[in-house]
C-alpha cells in the first residue's frame, strides 16, 4: 500500500491550519465552559452532545451505577440544581450559578443554618493564591463543601449563615463518548481526553476541543489506520472504558495520545509512555524537537493524566502525553484562573498543528527494503545526473541516504532521525524509489 502523503506538496497542504481554526475551537470551548461538568451527571451528556455537533460518529455510551471495572464501580450519578451560601446580612456570598467552583464536586445535599465556625469547617480557599476559587471534588466520600477566594474569607463576618445544595446523588450512569473512524489496515491511533472538569478552560476543556477538531480532520481522509477518539471522565472514565475495551485496544493500538492543557500560548510540554520507546513516543519527539517553540521534556514519574492508565502494567497501550503547560506545573491550575482568558485561539491551533503533524507522520510511516543488490544506476531511471561534474552526486545525496537505511528494519521515522532529513523529504524520496521499482514497503503495522 502506497503512503497516504504522496508528496512534500500534499505534506504541507494537510499541515496548513485555516485562518479560522484556532478561532473555531475557542469558541467551541466557551460554549463548553459554563457547563457544570463532575464524574458523572446530565452536563457531562450535555458535553458530549455538543461534541457530536463537530464530530457526528461520537456514540454516548452510559454504564449502570454499580458496574464494576477491574479494582473500581461506577458510583452513584451526581447532579446539581443549585448551591448557595447566604452571610448574616442576607447576601448570597457564594453561588454556583455564578461561579461552578463554588461548590465541591460531588457535595451531599444539605440545607441548614450555620455559625461562622461550624461553617468554616466545610470551607476551602488559597491562602497562596488569595484571589483564586480553588477546584474541589469529593467523589468517593460523602460530604458537602464551598470554595472561595482567601481574601473573601478573611472578610466573612461573624453570624449564622444559611447554606444549601440542592443535589441528587442517587443511581444513574457514568457517560462517555467514543467515535471510532474505519481505516484500511488493522492498527489503531487512540487519542483521548476527559469531559469531567467544570469550568476549567485549560486542563480539560483545551484537550477536548482540540481531540474534536482533530476528529473533524482526520473524518475526512483516506485514513490508513483507524482513530479511536475517547471522550471520558478522567481516571474512572479510562479505566471503565478500558474495562469494556481493553482486548481490542491491546491488539491493534499502534500509538495514543491524551489530550489536555492544549490551550495556553507557553512553552510545551511532553510526558512519555511508561516503557519510552514506543511510535507516539518517538513521533512526539521528533515533532517537538523540530517545532519553532520550545519543549519541558518529563518523565514518566512526572505523570498525572489518563495515561496512568492506559500504560499501566497488564494495559501497557503505546501512549504518551503532547500539553502546553503540563497540568500541576501552571499556577493557575485547579483555579478560577484556568478560565478564558487563559486559553487562546492561538494557543489551541498551535496544539492541534503539533498534533496534526504527528498523526500525518504515523499515516505515513513504514519499513521499506531495496529490490537491488548494491546501489541501483538511478541515472537511467532520471533520478541521478547523468553529466559526472565536481557536486553533482550532492544533488542526489538524500535519495541515495535514504536508499542506504531501506534495509526492511528502520522506519521513514528512523531514516529522518538518521539522515537528518525532513520527515516529508524522505517520504516524498520513497515515494520515487517506490514508482521507479527500487523499493517496496515490508511492514504495514509499526
């Protein structure tokens, strides 16, 4: 089977965002943003309906509360109607209807009459970041709480204070999304991230946006290998999805990336797969390593996300992590700050380019070996000068260092790394050794 990408020309053509692109997935995320997404719960469907308006094959999949998945069961489903604190003078000082923070994730239903000291029990701020509304959850244990800014609660009277949440938690389902788009060979790509965070434009939102557009693309192409796109909660939603998947994933998954923090206009940021070595590894890096912007270079021990669970020990899925700023290592990380203005369309188009350009390589990637014993006479094939003048064999260097690593064991990935070559040049040589009858492609898994 000949390369999807036939040519420098078409490489560039495909790696060329639009003018509108990173506007595009801006806006798609502000609709997405005031959604009061948790674990599980009517925002997370609303989220993925949304999804479907980009990506029209995304199936919602719902699993009972009680499902088991390996060492894990789906608990009860959560949903919010309203969530409030009212101060000794009658204000509403707290609010999530102006702001999803203000509540704990999963916070149990109450409705009752506190003193500032009983109150303050159930209370969570910063006091390093004193101007920031800190992120909470509390999904595996029954409790109920408030964040706010420091600087607010240093300023709560004394007095009783009126709270509620009006809050079912009772059996439902944990929802995912999942679209998977047919390829003409057997492996797959399996790009993920999770819909699980309100209001966090940054970590989560980011990723979502730009796995949607990516699946808008890649919908569109003479696909070689088949994307499996996941949109689930984070941790739990991985491991129920692998629960129900993991036979398949392990057989055919040739490379993976999570998606997150794809949003800000910093540096990027790379976390490999727990074994180090594997295609989206060695692809990631590559890309990284040639892009105008710089690159923090983690380890494996510096891992946060759902590639925890999709490289643990019994899953050990070839998938690695491409971020802007890494989530942890961002001040405004699990804050009110990690809102719109953090992100930029700018920022996400930078992502998706990186990405866009990773999936291009492994669609094109492959082990060639030469039909020739020796250095073939390309001067008869038109692809050597036949005029012998002082230079003229540096005109055909490439094509003949390329030719050299056609063994049947590197890949054009290698052979870039090797010669030093653009990735597209040595797939646009190939190409031509292909068509002339000098090389044939041995591997079609990677």
């Amino acid at each position: 089977m000949t390369p999807v990408l036939q040519s420098v020309s078409e490489w560039d053509g495909l790696n060329q965002p639009t003018a509108t692109m990173g506007t595009e997935m801006y806006r798609f995320l502000s609709a997405l943003f005031p959604l009061n997404r948790s674990l599980t719960g009517d925002a997370v469907r609303q989220t993925l309906r949304h999804i479907q308006q980009v990506l029209p094959e995304l199936a919602i999949i719902d699993v009972p509360t009680g499902t088991a998945a390996f060492d894990w069961v789906v608990p009860d489903e959560w949903n919010l109607r309203e969530a409030f604190v009212v101060d000794p003078d009658g204000n509403r000082i707290l609010d999530s209807s102006r702001n999803n923070l203000h509540v704990v994730g999963y916070s149990e239903p109450v409705d009752c009459v506190l003193t500032k000291e009983q109150l303050n029990q159930h209370l969570h701020s910063l006091p390093d970041q004193p101007e920031a509304i800190p992120y909470v959850t509390s999904y595996y244990k029954r409790q109920w709480g408030f964040c706010l800014k420091h600087s607010d609660r240093e300023r709560l009277p004394e007095g009783r204070y009126r709270v509620r949440i009006d809050a079912t938690l009772q059996p439902g389902a944990l929802s995912y999304g999942e679209a998977i788009l047919p390829g003409r060979e057997d492996g797959e790509v399996l790009l993920s991230c999770y819909v699980c965070h309100p209001s966090m434009a940054n970590d989560s939102l980011s990723g979502v946006s730009v796995a949607a557009y990516l699946g808008q693309w890649l919908r569109q192409l003479d696909r070689r290998y088949t994307y499996r796109l996941v949109f689930v909660p984070e941790t739990l939603g991985a491991i129920v999805y692998l629960s129900r998947n993991l036979e398949r994933m392990k057989q055919r998954t040739i490379a993976g990336f999570v998606l997150t923090c794809c949003g800000d206009e910093r540096t990027y940021s790379f976390v490999p797969s727990r074994l180090g070595n594997t295609l989206a590894d060695r692809v990631a890096k590559y890309v990284l390593l040639r892009n105008a912007d710089p690159c923090i270079y983690y380890s494996w021990l510096d891992r946060g996300s759902d590639e925890r669970q999709y490289c643990s020990p019994g899953v050990d899925l070839p998938v690695a992590s491409i971020m802007r700023s890494k989530y942890r290592e961002f001040p405004e990380y699990h804050t009110s700050l990690d809102n719109l203005c953090l992100v930029t369309p700018h920022g996400l188009e930078g992502t998706y380019t990186v990405l866009k350009e990773c999936l291009s390589i492994i669609e094109s990637n492959g082990s060639y070996r030469t039909l020739v014993t020796c250095e073939p006479q390309l001067g008869k094939r038109g692809l050597y000068p036949t005029l012998s003048v002082k230079g003229s064999a540096r005109s055909a260097s490439g094509m003949l260092d390329v030719l050299s690593f056609c063994d049947g064991a590197h890949d054009l990935l290698q052979i870039a790394e090797q010669t030093a070559l653009p990735f597209a040049s040595c797939l646009d040589v190939v190409s031509h050794l292909q068509r002339a009858g000098l090389v044939a492609r041995v591997s079609s898994i990677n």
